[in-house]
C-alpha cells in the first residue's frame, strides 16, 4: 500500500522532473491562484486532458514561484515554493496533491488527491 502526504510546490515540481521524458500528465491546469480553503496557499485547477508534457508543466510552475496571487476574500499573496498546493476551482477547496500515478489505458499520469487533515 502507498501513503500519500500534501506536497510542497517545489515537491510537485521535483516530482514532474523525475517522471520519464515523454510523460504526459492529465489532471492539472498549470495555471495557479489562490486556494478558497488556504488563501495563501496555491491551487490549479483539475482538467481532463491530457494536454501538458510533465517537463512542461514543471517549468510553468516553476515560472509562477513568487507570482501575487489574490485571497477570494481579498488579501495579497505570493506563490509560495514550500506550501502545499491543491487542487481546485478557482472559489473552491479542494485535495492536496500527494504524488503522482500512471493509468497504463489512458497512457498519462494523473495527480493523486490528499485530504488535509
């Protein structure tokens, strides 16, 4: 059995890195704001395609650590590398990403969902 925890931002990356070079990842938009749940945490939003090599969306973000990010209520907040970061629609709470895990039918990795405790 695995165990998964919440994973930093810089985790994540590390870990899209280390996936093999051709690796698609399914799941994640790449595009980061604030999280409803943790206002100075970061979220992406989940997304069926599989549209983002995993090198890809390392880089993109990467290029987002330190970005200002808006709390939904307010507030001004900064993509942090060391924070966990989740998966949600903008205006929603959602899991942490824990890792990552191949589906051999569909070819792609996903992000596999924690919940914070």
């Amino acid at each position: 059995m695995k165990i998964y925890r919440e994973l930093t931002l810089s985790e994540v990356i590390d870990r899209l890195r280390g996936l093999p070079a051709d690796a698609r990842v399914q799941g994640l938009d790449g595009i980061l704001h604030s999280d409803r749940g943790w206002y100075d945490r970061s979220a992406t939003e989940p997304n069926n395609l599989a549209g983002w090599g995993a090198q890809e969306l390392a880089d993109v973000l990467e290029k987002q650590i330190g970005k200002e990010i808006y709390g939904w209520k307010g507030g001004e907040y900064y993509v942090d590398a060391f924070k966990p970061i989740y998966v949600a629609e903008y205006g929603s709470t959602g899991p942490a990403i824990g890792g990552f895990e191949y589906d051999p039918v569909e070819d792609v990795w996903e992000p596999v969902g924690v919940e914070a405790w």
